[in-house]
C-alpha cells in the first residue's frame, strides 16, 4: 500500500467514531438536533477524505470530481457549526440567519461546476493541496469568516447573563476550539503563500469536538472534568510536597485531598449536594457530613450570594427544559 493510503485510514477511523458516538446520542432537543446535523457533515467529509486519500493515484479525473465534493461538504460543515452556535446560544435571528447560510452554500456549488475555485491539485508530502482559482480567495474568505463569527458568538454567549447559555457557550467553544484554530492556521498560511493541509489534524480536531458535545448532553461533561481536576491537584500537591521544606503527614495529605476535590465537586454542581454526591460516586449522606467536617457551610466558605446564584440557576434551567 501507498504510504496516503495507510494515512487515509486516519480519515476512516474518524469517520467510525463519529459514527459510534451518534448512535449514542439519545436526547431530543434543538441543540442536539444541530449537533447530530454537524456530524453527520462530518462523517461525510471524513469518508470522503478517505475515498480520495485511498485513491489518490487512479484517476486523475475521479480525484478532481472528489476534491470539488470534499469542498462542497467542507462548506456544508461550516454551515452546520454556525447554525450549531447560533442554536447554543439561543440567538433571536436564527431562522433569519438559517436562511442566509444557504446563500453561500449556492454559490460555492454555482463556483465548483464552473471550475472557478479550484483548478486541479497537487502532492504536498504526505498530503494533497488543490490548486487555486480565480474564486479561491473567495471560499477561503467565507470558511474564515464562519470561523471568526462562531468564535465572537460563542465567546459572548459564555458571558451571557443566562447561565444555561454560558455553560453551554463555554462547552461549545472548548469543543470546537481545536476545529477553529486549525482552519484559521490552514487558510492564513495559504493566503500568504505557504502551502498547508489540514488533511490529517481536522479528522482527529472534528472527532475531539463530537466526543466533548456528547459527553455535554449525556450530563457527563461534569464527571469528565472532576477527573482531570482530581488529576491535575494530585500533581500539584506532589510538586509542593517535593520542593516544600514543610513535612506533611499521611493524614494531613489525606483530608486536603478530601477538602479540595469535595470543595471543586460543590462548585461544579452548584453547591448542590445531591450532585456532587452522583459526581463523586457517593451517597447524599456522606456529602452532608464532610460538608459539616470541612465547615463548608460557614459563611466565609458558602456565602449567600452563592445560594442565591444556586436558586437563580435552578429557576434558569426549570424555564429552558427544551435545551
């Protein structure tokens, strides 16, 4: 096998997750309903990747009929991410701005049968490059101006003052982030002169962002992220213990472990205490009394604001029930 061969399986692998993950997705909701319509586009753009990978040397012909429906399908993908971004953070010109994404739609596929955006393509090391027509500038403007709006959207719905729509807004962001940077990088680079792919790193950046949107609507982005909290206090506190002249017993370790992982598992269900019980895989009960251990409830700990921000939350997601 050819060397783009066994690198297009990068592309196949992708396209199964992706797969898999979708037949997980079980939640009906709008959002869903615009995540499942992304990967699907996806999905396509992978098999699609791996179609031309694989048979990059037969037909001169067949590959330049796939990099011109690789493109379409890339175009489609944009479309679908700001249609998603714009479902996430519940924007009141949505059906209007639905409608106008199909304008660009048209006319990259008005551009794609008349040969205007790409004219052929070329072998760029162990990845391909179409080379650029007269309408490249063109359709590399669009796909990054998608890329900067999704980002300005997302960046301000997560300081929304609705805290449904700022976590998911952050949620979203930190999804798609790898996405975004790799197309911003990618059309830069080109437009500038340098030859650049994102052949191998947005099947691996694409399936990064399905996996954290399912994990956000399965409920699990919160167990996700108190894994690596956990994770991360561990390190810090073995690098203070090594380089501190101060010596800390086993049980001392033991309940600043305890205090900080149970104060983060708090913070992140909202000071909820039945949540953090199902985050830390114990019982209510358990949760009540090292809260009374730890004097989480003093004021100077749990302060009212914080109640109040709690019951403002639960008020918040009891009216958005359709997210």
């Amino acid at each position: 096998m050819d060397p783009l061969q066994y690198l297009s399986l990068i592309a196949l692998f992708a396209a199964l997750l992706k797969i898999l993950i979708l037949v997980q997705s079980m939640a009906h909701s709008p959002i869903n309903a615009a995540v499942i319509l992304v990967t699907r586009t996806l999905i396509l753009q992978n098999i699609l990747e791996f179609i031309l990978l694989f048979t990059f040397g037969y037909s001169q012909q067949f590959v330049i009929l796939l990099i011109g429906t690789f493109l379409f399908v890339s175009t489609l993908v944009a479309a679908t991410m700001l249609n998603l971004v714009l479902t996430v953070t519940q924007s009141k010109y949505i059906r209007i701005s639905q409608l106008i994404l199909v304008v660009p739609i048209i006319i990259v596929c008005i551009l794609l049968i008349q040969g205007s955006i790409y004219t052929g393509y070329e072998l760029n090391g162990l990845s391909f490059i179409s080379r650029p027509g007269p309408a490249y500038p063109l359709y590399q403007g669009l796909i990054l101006s998608v890329a900067i709006i999704a980002t300005f959207i997302l960046c301000k719905g997560s300081i929304s003052s609705n805290s449904v729509i700022a976590i998911r807004s952050r949620r979203t962001l930190l999804a798609a982030s790898p996405i975004i940077a790799t197309s911003i990088t990618v059309i830069v680079l080109r437009l500038i002169g340098i030859n650049a792919s994102a052949t191998f790193v947005m099947p691996i950046s694409s399936t990064f962002f399905v996996w954290v949107l399912l994990q956000d609507e399965r409920g699990d982005f919160v167990v996700f992220k108190m894994k690596w909290i956990r994770v991360w206090f561990y390190f810090r506190q073995a690098l203070k213990n090594a380089f501190s002249s101060d010596s800390v017993s086993l049980k001392e370790f033991k309940e600043d472990t305890e205090k900080t992982i149970l104060l983060e598992a708090l913070k992140l269900s909202n000071y909820n205490m039945s949540a953090a019980a199902r985050i830390l895989g114990t019982s209510h009960s358990s949760i009540s009394r090292k809260v009374k251990k730890y004097n989480f409830e003093d004021p100077s700990n749990m302060t009212l604001s914080k109640v109040i921000e709690q019951s403002q939350y639960n008020s918040k997601i009891a009216e958005s029930t359709d997210i």
